[in-house]
C-alpha cells in the first residue's frame, strides 16, 4: 500500500516509517519545508495547503502530528499551541482524505480522552472524562469528522505513555533515576496506561492493514500498572533506588494544573480492540518493555 504519514519526524513517527517499511509499504512523508527527497511532499497546516498531488494514490493517511505535553506550568498560550498541533493538521488531512477520496485516515488521539478513571479498567466503549487535556483529546478526535462523513475508514489511536530507549517519557526521568532521584508521586496509586515504542509501531501497522478495524483504539499495553510500581520497577531495571516522594502539594504548587492532568491523573486503559482483533504485543508487561527499553 502507499501510506502517507504527516509527523514522520517525530519520535513515533520516525519508528513508525521504519516499521512501515519494513513490512513492505510505500511510505510518503508530508513535511513542513521544501521537499527535498523523492518520497516528500510538503504542507502548511495553519494555511490549509498540501502539495498538489500529494495524495495521489494514497491508500492510507497516518497522521501522528501534536507536540509534547511539556511537565510544566502551561500558559493560555501553551494550552493554544497544545491545540492547534493537534485539531488543525488533523482537519486539513481528514478534509483532503475527504475531498480526494483516500479510504482510510488512522489518526493520533490520546488515553488523556478518559480523564482520572481512578483504579478502574476503561476500554473504548467509555465515556470522555473531564479536564483540559480529556477536552483536548475529544475535540482531537472530532476534527477526522470530515473523512467519516465522506465514508473513509477512520481509527483514533487513543495511544498511552510511549516507552523508548531515547525520548518518550523516559527521557526525562532517566538521568534523575541514574542519580539516585527517582521515586513515586504523590501516593503512587495512579494508574499509568503505556505501550513500548516498538509496540506502538506494530499497532499503527496494524491500523492500517486491517481493514475492520475503526473507530477509537487504545493503543495501551494489556497491563497497565500503577506510578509507584512503574518508579520501583524502571529503578530496578537501571540498578538504582527508588526512595524519594514528590509530595502532591509540591507538584500542585511548583506545576499548578498540570500537577492533576499529568502526573497525578489515574487512566487504566486497556487494549479491548487490539486484543480482540488479534494484536499480538511483544512487550505485555512493563518488566519486559523495560528490559527492551534499558538495554536499547
């Protein structure tokens, strides 16, 4: 199949064109700058504007654009920009999937669309939760209506924490756990819904070879673990201790709202549609996922 990907250069994007090829697609990257390569063409999503012929012949559109949710305070500025990364590339793309007759749009959403779901195991059938990011996420998924309404086959990759050697969530945390910094927040009793990189790939493929598959997709690993297991576990892969506690006060003071919506925030997602269409993850427990993720 040709697949269009737009946020190839990303830490998911790029895995995901790697993985892509592998499996023997053509892959088309959308860029934001003079193509430069035969197998670019380029877009400008605040004007509105892809490359005329850009999706010719294209099968799928893969749309993984959004920047990071930064573990800071975020001004009404930075809540904007989180927006604008997400809704408008995907308008523009699900609009032209539309208008030029692509059959199929897979397209990034996040686990954030549940809100806190405490302790509780949520699939694909709950409800939106509350809260920026769980607002966020909902108007995200809304923005593909044009290519569902055109009768284009559209997946929403409700996608976790990503887990990687390089970047991702552990990117950050890796150099305070070398020193001996880590630890749990707040009471640890948080539910953290992840996916390793490599599986996160996989289950993009997936999207877009299988046919019958539509709709939201958590795109989580099957067990999903609590922040204080999560902390004692990377800890343990790296071979250092976990003993320090960022007291909820603390964050609430030093991040404000983000505090709640990150890293306090309980979402147990589970992969109900992944597993009944027969996904089969390479790393199902974090004790596995960390064990790619340390020694890669």
């Amino acid at each position: 199949m040709r697949v269009v990907v737009a946020g190839s250069s990303g830490l998911r994007g790029s895995r995901a064109v790697q993985e892509l090829r592998g499996a023997g697609h053509e892959v088309i990257r959308f860029v934001r700058r003079t193509p430069t390569a035969p197998d670019e063409r380029g877009w400008d999503p605040p004007a509105g504007r892809i490359d005329d012929g850009a999706l010719d012949g294209a099968d799928v559109v893969v749309n993984l654009n959004g920047n990071a949710q930064k573990a800071r305070r975020w001004s009404g500025a930075y809540k904007q920009e989180m927006r604008d990364s997400r809704i408008v590339p995907t308008e523009v793309l699900a609009t032209a999937v539309a208008e030029q007759g692509v059959a199929a749009l897979v397209n990034a959403s996040g686990t954030n669309y549940y809100g806190d779901t405490g302790s509780t195991p949520v699939d694909e059938s709950a409800p939106a939760g509350r809260g920026f990011l769980a607002d966020l996420a909902r108007d995200w998924e809304g923005a593909s209506a044009p290519a569902a309404e055109a009768g284009a086959r559209v997946v929403r990759l409700r996608t976790g924490l990503v887990l990687s050697p390089s970047g991702g969530l552990l990117g950050p945390l890796r150099p305070l756990f070398m020193v001996g910094l880590g630890g749990k927040l707040g009471s640890g009793r948080q539910y953290m819904s992840w996916i390793s990189l490599d599986d996160d790939a996989r289950a993009i493929r997936f999207a877009v070879e299988h046919d019958a598959l539509r709709g939201p997709v958590n795109v989580v690993a099957p067990e999903p673990v609590t922040n204080a297991e999560f902390t004692r576990l990377f800890a343990q892969a790296l071979n250092r201790p976990a003993v320090f506690t960022a007291p909820v006060l603390g964050l609430r003071l030093v991040l404000g709202e983000v505090a709640d919506e990150l890293a306090l925030i309980s979402t147990r997602a589970v992969p109900a549609v992944l597993n009944e269409a027969g996904f089969e993850f390479r790393h199902r427990t974090i004790d596995e996922a960390f064990g790619a993720v340390v020694s890669g």
